[in-house]
C-alpha cells in the first residue's frame, strides 16, 4: 500500500510540474507572437518619432481635420484598407474593443480604385472619425511610410511613439479608464 501511495504523490507531482511547464510554454509563445508583428513590418511601419505633418483630411461626418488635430496628449490612428482580410476582420471585431479605444480615435480606410469603401466606414463610424482616402492619398503621407496593412499607431503631441499590424499591441498602452469613449 505505501508504493501505491508513493507512486500517485509522485505522478502529482509530475503532473503539476508538467502543467507548470506548459503554462511557461504558452506565455513564451504570446509574447514571441506580439512582438513577432511589430520586428516583421518593421520597415512598412511609420517608425517611433515620427512627426504627423501635413495633415489635412475630411472624416465621414465632414468634419474638417488638420495636424493641429492630432497634436494631443495622446491619440489612437488606424489604417485600415478595403478588401484586406485582417483590415475587414478588425472592423468586424471592433465592437469587442471599442471600450479601449482612447477618446481621441481616428480610423483611416483607405480604397483602391474600383473599391467600395462604404461598409467598411459604417462598421467602423460608431467608434471612431473616420477617413476615406485613396490608396496613395495624401493622408497617409503625413504619418511617414506605411505601406503595411492595417497599422495602428499611437500618437503623443502630435509625434508617432508607437506602431503595429495589430490593434490590441497598441491599445493595450492606453489607460483602461477610457470605458465608454465611444464617439
């Protein structure tokens, strides 16, 4: 009877350090898959410093915006393109998220010729301003070189501070207590 006893402390013992061991695991993982985005489309991304500069664009509600605009403490911009399977699965999701997005949110669709912009900017309006403008429009000029879909930046004072492919990489730098800053 005392091996039996022996053999089961042993197997729990083993079975928590194996458990221990995959949590280990799984945390190594997600953190591998965050930064992963950001060191992949490092050079598609507008870089850390970046001044927003020559801003001038006129959001679906035809409010009039300028780079004075996006000069606050802090401010959330999105890029998003027509047709991009990620773009369409954020706009999708955006709901889930809209807790977190800052007071000050700007969303960006940018549409190919021949593109419909339209269902994208009515997912998206509830949220957050938002712009359409051409693939190569001018509004995208004024955050640096983006050429990787979607990007998301955080901006403080009107200066690019951080960048990513994914929304949550940057929404998870502003506070939580923006609940409810929904347009």
């Amino acid at each position: 009877m005392l091996t039996l006893t022996a053999a089961v402390v042993a197997l729990a013992v083993l079975t928590v350090f194996n458990l221990l061991i995959c949590f280990a695991v799984i945390r190594r993982l997600r953190a591998v898959e965050e930064s992963s985005g950001r060191e992949q489309y490092a050079d598609d991304l507008p870089r850390p410093g970046t001044a927003v500069t020559g801003f001038s664009a006129v959001t679906s509600d035809g409010i009039v915006l300028g780079t004075t605009d996006l000069a606050h403490d802090e401010d959330f911009v999105g890029v998003v393109s027509v047709g991009c399977p990620a773009c369409e699965a954020f706009a999708d999701g955006l709901s889930e998220r809209a807790d977190r997005l800052p007071e000050r949110a700007l969303l960006i669709v940018t549409a190919g010729e021949g593109d419909d912009p339209a269902s994208m900017v009515e997912r998206l309006r509830p949220y957050a301003s938002v712009v359409v403008t051409a693939d190569d429009g001018p509004e995208l000029a004024a955050f640096g070189e983006i050429t990787a879909f979607p990007t998301f930046m955080r901006l403080e004072r009107g200066v690019v501070v951080a960048s990513h492919v994914k929304a949550d990489a940057i929404l998870r730098t502003f506070p939580a207590s923006r609940a409810g800053a929904v347009r």
